[in-house]
C-alpha cells in the first residue's frame, strides 16, 4: 500500500513557515507583502478560489487586495487597473482569476502584468525564464507538486519521470522544473502512443489531463510516486457528486509507493506556492533575503 502524501498538512506547514517568514519580513524591513486578486464576473467556482486566496493571504500576515468587478467591465478597464497595480509599491502580487468574460482577451490581460508581480508565473516572460533556468515567477501548481516530491524524495537527480498532459499551465512547466532538477522527464499527451507502456517506464508520474481516472494502478511501476494534478467532479451511480483526480486512486494506492490524493493532494498546495510566490516578489523588488522562518 503507498504511503499518502498528506498535501493538505504540507500546505499547513508552508503556510505556517510564510507566516514566521512575512513576520520577520515586516519586522526587518516595515514592508507587508501585498497580494492584489482581480475577479471579473459572477462565475461561483472562481469566486469560492478567490475567497480562500484572500483569506489565506490575511492568514499569512498578507496584505490582500480584491477588485470584484461586473460581467460587463471592459478590457480597457481592466488593462488601466492593471497599469495601476504595476506602478503601485504596495502590490508584490497581481492575479487575475480566469476564466475571463469572453469580451476579455485573456491572453492580452495577463501579458498586461508586470512579470516581476506575476505570481501565477504565466506571463512570456516567465515561461521563458523558467525554460531557461532563470529567476522567475514559477507556475503554482507545478511548483507545489515539486516541494512535495522533493520532500519525499530528496534529490530527484537521474529519477525517470512522465507528465501526462502538455497544458502550458500544469504540464509543460512541471516538465521544465523536472527537467531542472536532473529527472529524465517524458512530456505524454493526448496523441501519445502506448501510453500505457510510457507511464509504466516511470519512477514518477504527473498526471495533468482533466479526464477522470485516466491512469490506472496497471500503468503504475510498482513503488513508483504519483502526483494527481486532476480535480474532476463527477456524479457517482448513487447520484452524489464528489471530486476525482486523473488517477484512478483506488487501483494506483495498491502499486505506487507513494501517492497524492484527491482532494486533499497538489489542490491545497496551488494556493500556498501563490502565497510564497508573493513573499518571493516581495523579496526581489525590495533587493532583500528571503527571511529565515
Ligand atoms: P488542459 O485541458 O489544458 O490539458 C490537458 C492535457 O491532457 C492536454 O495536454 C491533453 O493532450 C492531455 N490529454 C487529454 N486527454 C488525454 C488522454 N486521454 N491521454 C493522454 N493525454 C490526454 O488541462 P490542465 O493542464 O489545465 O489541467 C489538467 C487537470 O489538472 C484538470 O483536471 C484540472 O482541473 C487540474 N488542475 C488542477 C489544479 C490544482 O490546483 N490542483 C490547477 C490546474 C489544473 P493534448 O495536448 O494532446 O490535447
């Protein structure tokens, strides 16, 4: 049976570390890193994500700023907010919830933020840096699911590893960190062939795909480590619904050595690494260490 990642406890954990650090950051310096959350529209999901962001951030010690704006506000609009937050010293952070309303030029908005306050690591710029090995902003997610394997693991030098799936959110920034730390890493996706064989040549495997429990425990090198990006919410033959990941867990629990879970796996860590992502910026743009926690 493989051992569960617990990444509910790990974000804790980070966030109490954030928490000594963002103290000591104040203390030492008079500075609160702020953290700027910009919603368009009623979509409930996102305004559930937004929510947890800025009750975590004030948690932290944070200073979280939230622009609630209607369905209707215009692209223009939102450019000059932006414009505003990349001149304000008060703001580390700048997040722009998706999806955006379809008037919105996604893509033109977020190429709009600062790269040096893009704590979702999204910008060109960044994508850039990071597959260049420079210092930018990473990508929340992939950035979680790394601490927790190097916090597993150690070092990950020589590992071979497989993300399944290419998204320019999740997968192909988790391949660039692995790649980083020395794995032999292979990008999967939806035209792979034998995939099955592929992920079963793994030591880890990062599954990014969106379809529920993709991966089962047979594609699965026993005692290999499983991170489950996947969040898909599905109604079970009772009529109830309920959250899977793109592992199929109970198979997979039975082969791997060790395992995310969902929920409660690389979920709770995407909005602890946006949280250290600000303190990150905070540190850069005042030219200060990261505090000791
Ligand atoms: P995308 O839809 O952007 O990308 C999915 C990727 O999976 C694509 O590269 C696609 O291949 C590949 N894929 C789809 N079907 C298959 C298949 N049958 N076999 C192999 N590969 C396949 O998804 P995201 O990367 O944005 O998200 C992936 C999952 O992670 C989702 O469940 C999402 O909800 C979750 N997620 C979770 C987060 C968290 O905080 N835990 C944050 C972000 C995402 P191709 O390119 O060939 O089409």
């Amino acid at each position: 049976m493989a051992h569960i990642i617990d990444g509910k406890q790990f974000a804790a954990n980070l966030r109490g570390k954030m928490t000594k650090q963002i103290a000591s950051f104040k203390e030492q310096h008079d500075i609160v890193p702020g953290l700027a959350v910009v919603l368009v529209g009623e979509d409930p999901a996102s305004q559930v994500y937004v929510r947890n962001k800025g009750k975590q951030a004030t948690e932290c010690g944070i200073n979280s700023i939230e622009h609630k704006l209607e369905e209707t506000t215009s692209e223009a609009f939102l450019l000059d907010l932006i414009a505003d937050m990349n001149q304000d010293p008060a703001i580390n952070g700048i997040l722009v919830q998706l999806p955006l309303p379809k008037h919105i030029d996604a893509d033109k908005v977020l190429n709009a933020i600062d790269p040096a306050k893009d704590v979702d690591g999204f910008h060109p710029i960044n994508v850039g840096l990071l597959s260049t090995g420079g210092k930018g902003m990473i990508p929340c997610t992939p950035l979680g699911s790394l601490m927790m394997l190097q916090d597993y693991h150690g070092d990950l030098t020589g590992m071979n590893a497989v993300v399944v799936g290419r998204s320019n959110i999740v997968g192909k920034p988790m391949f660039n960190l692995l790649l980083q730390q020395s794995c032999t890493v292979t990008v999967a996706h939806s035209r792979t062939k034998n995939i099955e064989e592929v992920v079963r040549e793994a030591d880890i495997v990062v599954a990014a795909v969106g379809v529920p429990e993709l991966v089962k425990g047979a594609w699965i090198k026993p005692g290999a480590t499983v991170i489950d990006v996947g969040i898909n919410r599905i109604t079970t033959d009772e009529g109830k619904t309920k959250l899977v990941g793109d592992v199929e867990f109970d198979s997979a629990v039975e082969v791997a050595g060790a395992i995310t879970p969902v929920p409660g796996g690389v979920g709770p860590m995407t909005i602890a690494c946006l949280l250290y992502n600000t303190l990150v910026a905070a540190c850069r743009h005042n030219n200060v260490e990261m505090p000791e926690a």
